[in-house]
C-alpha cells in the first residue's frame, strides 16, 4: 500500500481551539524541583517551634550517655540508653549490628516503637496531648506521678510545651495540669539489686533546669506540613463566636442572636484554655443555645 493511504496519527484538534506553546523548562525550575525534593526528605529534625509538635515526636536527654523517653510493654515511662541505628550492610557478620562510635542529638533516631510519642495540640489552647504506641496517653497525677495507662484525655492528659530551642537544639519543657514540670531523676540502686544508678520520669518540678529540658526530635515531612498549617488566617473571636452561636442556635426566624458583651472576656478565656467554655456560657445567658435549657 502506498505511504499516502497510511493513517497519520495525531491528536485531535477542533475548529475555534487556540493552540497553546509550550513552555521551556528553565534551569531555575530544576533547581526549585530538587529544592523541593530535599525538602521532602526522610529523617528526623529538631523542633524549633510549636508549630513543629504534631505527628511522631522522639524525646532524648542529654544525661551521660545519653537517653531517650521510652513507653514499655507495661506502659511504664522511662528512660532508655540510645543505642546506634543498625548497620545497613552487605556483610552478614555486620547485618544488624549497632553502628560504631557514640551518639549524639544530631545521629539520634529512634530504633523501636516504644521510643516514638504521637504528639497532638489542643484546638483553641496551646496545650498538647502525648500518645504512646499503645493508643494510651502520657499522664501525671497531682504527686508527680507519670504514667501511660489511661485511653482517654481529661486535664492530667493534657500539657503545655514550652520551646527552649535559644538553650539548647530542639530544647523543649513540659508542664503538667498542676502546673509542675517534666523532669528525670537520677536515682541510687539498691546494693545487692544492681550497680550504679537510674533514672526515673516526675512531674514535680517547680523550675525549668537542665534536669527540665529534653530535646525533642520530629519527622521532616511533619515541619513542611507544619509550615504551611501556619501561614492560613487565624479566625478572629468575634467571628468564631457568631459562626458558633448559629451553628448551635434554635430556630429564631433565620436570626443570628450574639452577646453585645465584650469580646475581652472571650480573649482572657482563650488565654487561660477555657474558651470553648466562655463560648457555652455567653449562649446560655441569651437562651439561644438548643443544647442550654
């Protein structure tokens, strides 16, 4: 058959359709591309502010050698001694095996489940919850006490981190309900039990110390989420209470019934973590709300 009879393939095109160029690539587009990629890299970072606490975070302590906070089978809370990534070789006498040389916060990773809190802000507070790998949370009773055994969140599950990243990298305190501080405790072993000493977790510290200040650690792809989360508009509280007052209000003829009082005493609540509170309490004086009778 002659090449005239053969069907050309091409892509359709219609009568009135603009053709469109196509546009060169620029070496500075593959520089924004391969900047991209390494933001996306895999690995674990340093918090440098609380707008990095939310998803997998790794506690250390710079004792001697150094520790990481560990939620055990039992859901006991400790310290464990951090152990080196092991090696990725080819060697089978190698395979497995810890990396040589000592660790430092910059080559820390943790190597277990039990090492890896989840962490989670409050909506409205600057207040966090920590959830171990068992689905319970990290708690401290009024004596001090911390603990993993509870599935819910009440006010002892609740604490407010407090970025200490001019002190040390990825320097970060904890304080409880009570208003005390995370802390460890070097502690003497008993003779004949062991040797040397260990170190316990308390919540009873009145004071931000060496003792106070972990250095936490978070998942890179976390913070790049982390960063665009905080550049979105924050919702003024005028706003938020008319967009809540019509959300929970009975029928009142297509009206949206707000408090004339001032918004400072919502500003005050929400400083203080009970804003949603002040919020129920304003609806309630106006007997708008369907759920305040």
């Amino acid at each position: 058959m002659p090449d005239e009879y053969n069907v050309k393939k091409k892509k359709l095109s219609f009568k009135g359709e603009t053709k469109t160029k196509k546009k060169k690539r620029k070496a500075e587009d593959d520089g924004e591309d391969s900047k991209e990629t390494n933001d996306n890299a895999e690995g674990w970072v340093a918090v440098r502010a609380l707008t990095d606490l939310g998803g997998p975070l790794f506690l250390t302590f710079a004792s001697d050698p150094p520790s990481c906070l560990t939620v055990d089978d039992k859901s006991k809370v400790s310290m464990s001694t951090l152990q080196p990534p092991s090696q990725d070789s080819d060697d089978e006498d190698s395979r497995g095996k810890p990396a040589g040389g000592p660790v430092s916060f910059d080559t820390a990773e943790p190597t277990a489940v039990h090492q890896v809190l989840v962490a989670t802000m409050i909506p409205d507070s600057d207040r966090l919850t920590l959830k171990a790998y068992n689905g319970k949370y990290l708690s401290s009773d009024k004596f001090g006490i911390v603990t993993a055994h509870t599935e819910a969140i009440g006010m002892q599950e609740e604490w407010t981190a407090i970025i200490k990243a001019d002190e040390e990298e990825g320097g970060i305190a904890f304080q409880n309900h009570y208003g005390k501080f995370l802390s460890v405790d070097e502690v003497a072993t008993e003779t004949g039990k062991g040797s040397g000493g260990g170190i316990q977790i308390r919540a009873d510290s009145e004071t931000i110390g060496f003792c106070e200040i972990f250095r936490a650690k978070i998942q890179a792809r976390f913070r790049k989420k982390a960063k665009k989360a905080s550049g979105e508009v924050k919702i003024v509280t005028k706003d938020y209470e008319f967009d809540q007052s019509r959300k929970f209000q009975t029928w009142n003829h297509g009206r949206v019934i707000v408090s004339n009082e001032s918004v400072k005493e919502l500003n005050k609540a929400k400083k203080e973590g009970r804003f949603s509170e002040a919020l129920l309490d304003r609806r309630e004086k106006l007997k708008s709300d369907r759920y305040c009778k």
